[in-house]
C-alpha cells in the first residue's frame, strides 16, 4: 500500500492532476498495487485566504509519505517568489530532494521545431541538482531603494551536495544503459572556484565507473548542442540554475510543456512528482489543457516505486494516445482533458 500526497495546487494543475490520478486507478486494477490518496490544498488560493503558504507541520507530516504528486504552484494575484519559495522551494529543501530528474524524450507523433531530428535524435535526461546552488537563498540588500543599493545573492555548492548528485547521475547512467555517457554542464571558464569543484568531483567520481564515458559541456555551448545534436547526449549533470534553464530548452524540443515531466528525488526520503509547465490561469477551468505531462509525471512516479511493470504499461499507453492527438499544445489536442486522460486509462492492461 503506497500512501500518496496529492498537491493539485493551482491554475490547471488540478485538471491534469485528476487525469494522472484516474491513471493511477487503472494501475491499480491492473497491477494489484494499493494507493491510498490524501490531498492537500497549498497553493495560491489557501494562501490569499489564509496568508499561510506551507503550514508549521507540512513537512512532518509529508515525511509519512511514499510520494507526493504535485500539480503546479503559481497564482496571477500572489508577487512572483512567494509561492514558489514558500512551496515549490521549500518541499524540495525541506524534504532534501536533491535531485531534479528531467528527461528530454520526443515521443513518436510529436512535433518538435528541431529541423531533421526525430525520436531517435531526441532522448535525454538532465539531472539538475535541486538544493543548492543560486537556488539556496543566501543573500540579502544593503541600502535598498536608495541609489547605493547592494543586492547579493550567493551561489551555494558543498562539496557533499555536489557529490551526492554526480555520483547519482553515474549510477542513473549506468542503470539506464543506454549511450552510457555522462556529460557535465557548467561554466568552469569563468565560475573558476564553484565549477572548479564541479569539475574536481566530476573527475574524481568518473574513476570509480569506468565503464562510463564522460564528456564536459560549458553551459552557454550545452544549450546549442541541444539544437545542433541533441543525439549527442545520454544523461547531463548539472547544477540547480542551468538545469532550471536547460530543461525549458529540452521541453521544447520533446514538444512543450503539454509533454514534459519531472522528478524530485529524495533516494532515501520522499519523492515528489510534478508536470514542469506551470499553472496556465489563461487555460485554466477550460478542460483543453493537456495532461500528458502530468501522466508522465505519474509514469516516473511509478519507476521510482520500482513498480516498472506498471511505469512501462503508463508508457506504453500514453504513446498510443499521443499518435491519437494532433498536438500537444494546449486547446489543440482534439480532446479535452479528460477525454485524454481516458484514452490513457483504456490503454492500460
Ligand atoms: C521549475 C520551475 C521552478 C524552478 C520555479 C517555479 C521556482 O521553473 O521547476 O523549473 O525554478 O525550479
Ligand atoms: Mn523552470
């Protein structure tokens, strides 16, 4: 019995959320897997209402749980930073989910704007590091609104934290079994002490996988090389801001944010599943948001449980939609929502 937490949070997020969940409960039939579900209303809504963004006992009380699937966190009425540091930050640090896990697939049927690259060309995954780096919020003003204004904000890299996530993305490289190449992204050229320790740990970590090739991609060149030859990557390590970037990047050439999903993973703790488009306030209510993305957040979901059987039968299921669907863009699917969602569930067996 898996204990699931269910943040649908705000916009679209619980309409595709509700499409992942009646995937879940197909999973469930099929695969004689138990779930059991509890949702929590965090997000911008609970916050305008109660100017509460996480409660005192959130984190307590996630910890108890196998996995949280997260729907999207942002709210046209709430100042930018309050919502995704008060929730999205602060699950992802409070519950030390210190990897991103991002992978950049084009499915068959999908457009993609890259000229001449198909699914073959286009099959990735980015593993950003999702807890330190210019992320950590270390920083503050001096003098603020006066001409002599100061703003500092530091860029944060332990040598544990850099090292617990290179050594996952060799071990995630390894399991993939695939191009069995790890690439590097940084910027040691001018970020010559922190990325000095990137490289330092890169390095000295590569000597215990042998049986990996490794490759080094300063970030501004990473992000051409992924237009240029996107088939020249298998997995890329990376630190928390150029992940963040890299990875809008890589949901535009799998075919946008209606197709691209993530994982926050703790690999001792709780894990938390997440759709990485936003909240969309201009589609939401109207049924035309794509939930694939939030499908695929389910099918990582279920790898990381280590239910493959059922990850692979989401998969496999979702493919069959896609070919059935004329785009993957919001409102130009052919289906609403829900009737994607359905197609999905009568695919599982
Ligand atoms: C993402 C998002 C978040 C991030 C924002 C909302 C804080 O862009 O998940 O990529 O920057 O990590
Ligand atoms: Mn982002």
């Amino acid at each position: 019995m898996y204990k699931i937490a269910v943040i649908p949070g705000d916009g679209t997020g619980p309409e595709v959320i509700r499409e992942g969940l009646k995937v879940l409960g197909r999973v469930s039939e099929c695969f004689n897997i138990q779930f059991e579900f509890t949702h929590f209303d965090y997000g911008g809504k609970h916050y305008l209402e109660t100017g509460e963004v996480l409660p005192a006992d959130a984190l307590k009380t996630l910890k108890d749980f196998r996995a949280i699937y997260l729907g999207a966190i942002g709210h046209p009425e709430v100042k930018p930073g309050i919502l995704e540091t008060g929730i999205l930050l602060a699950l992802r640090f409070g519950l030390d989910q210190y990897i991103n896990l991002r992978p950049v697939k084009l499915y068959p049927n999908v457009e993609t704007p890259l000229a001449n690259k198909g699914p073959a060309e286009i099959d990735f995954v980015v593993v950003r590091e999702n807890t330190e780096g210019l992320y950590a919020g270390i920083g503050g003003f001096l003098k603020k609104g006066t001409p002599d204004e100061v703003a500092i904000q530091e860029m944060i890299n332990t040598r544990k934290g850099v090292e617990r996530c290179i050594r996952y993305a060799f071990e995630y490289t390894r399991k993939r079994n695939k191009g069995k190449k790890l690439t590097l992204c940084a910027k040691t050229n001018v970020l010559t002490y922190a990325h000095d320790l990137w490289m330092r740990t890169f390095t000295e970590v590569a000597k215990e996988y042998p049986d990996i090739q490794t490759d080094y991609a300063h970030v501004d060149a990473t992000t051409m090389w992924m237009v240029k030859n996107p088939e020249w990557f298998d997995v890329i390590v990376t630190t928390n801001m150029f992940g963040d970037i890299i990875t809008d990047l890589g949901a535009m050439i799998q075919g946008g944010m209606g197709v691209a999903a993530g994982a926050n993973i703790n690999p001792e703790g709780v894990s938390m599943f997440e759709p990485i488009g936003g909240s969309a306030p201009k589609y939401t209510g109207k049924g035309i948001i794509n939930p694939v993305a939030a499908i695929l957040a389910v099918h990582m979901m279920l790898q990381v449980l280590g239910e493959n059987r059922a990850a692979d039968a989401v998969e496999a299921s979702v493919v069959t939609t896609i070919g059935k669907m004329k785009s993957m863009n919001a409102g130009q699917t052919g289906f609403s929502t829900s009737e994607i969602g359905d197609m999905v569930v009568e695919g599982i067996e």
